[in-house]
C-alpha cells in the first residue's frame, strides 16, 4: 500500500523503507539520536509526509535522503527504494569515507596463519611494552 498522501509514523516508515530489519532497530536508532528528520533529532512517533529529507546514520555511514513516497507495509527492496532517494551531495560523501575507510586498510597485515608459539610471545611481549608506556 504505496501512498504519495496522508502521514506515516517514521519508525513504520523506515523498517517499510527497509533501512532496518524490524521496527524495534528502528526506534532504538530513532531514540539514540541517529535520525534527523530537516536536522532536528525525532520521536519514534513523529508522522511524516513526502518531501522531507531524512538524514540516517547506520554503522559508519550517513545517508541524506528525500521521502518521495508513504508507506506503512514493508515490500520488495525495488519497490522500498521508490520510498525515497538520496541526494547526490550524500552519496559522493559516503563513497568518500568508503573509499578512505579501504585506503586506511592497505596497511593492515592480515596473516595468513595462526601465530606459533614464538610469534605469540613476542607479540604479548610487544603488547606488555605498549601497555607500559
């Protein structure tokens, strides 16, 4: 049941919009300050209409979108992302920090083995010496 007029709690709309898996994630992101509806901090039970923009913060990502479209039943993920769409400026920004996030990791050595004996010595070793700093 898409609809372009009425209210919509954003709880409802947000799990039917399929930015979270069930109502409960989404009023516990709603309460902890992660959605902010035209840049003010919301209430699970605020009712929104198309038109406004969103701002979603999920793990390390901020998504800025558009609500193009109400609904309050959860659908296919095609018809979910006719709900809404993010701005530009949002997306460049996230697949900036995405791409930043991945250069941050080149460094990172990932082994392909478990330690040995020898080798997790020095490394309680090295981790004692840092402690101690």
């Amino acid at each position: 049941m898409m609809t372009t007029e009425g209210k919509v709690r954003i709880d409802k709309w947000l799990w039917a919009a399929r930015f979270f898996k069930t109502r409960s994630l989404a009023k516990q992101a709603i309460e902890g300050g992660k959605i902010h509806c035209d840049g003010h901090r919301v209430k699970a039970s605020k009712e929104i209409t198309t038109g406004l923009y969103l701002t979603i913060r999920q793990d390390l990502d901020e998504k800025t979108v558009l609500v193009t479209g109400l609904s309050e039943q959860r659908r296919g993920a095609p018809e979910a992302a006719l709900l809404y769409q993010e701005t530009e400026e949002s997306r460049t920004q996230r697949e900036e920090r995405a791409a930043q996030r991945k250069a941050g990791m080149g460094s990172y050595i990932i082994s392909d083995h478990r330690p040995n004996k020898k080798e997790r010595r020095q490394i309680h070793r090295f981790e004692r010496k840092h402690l101690d700093d």
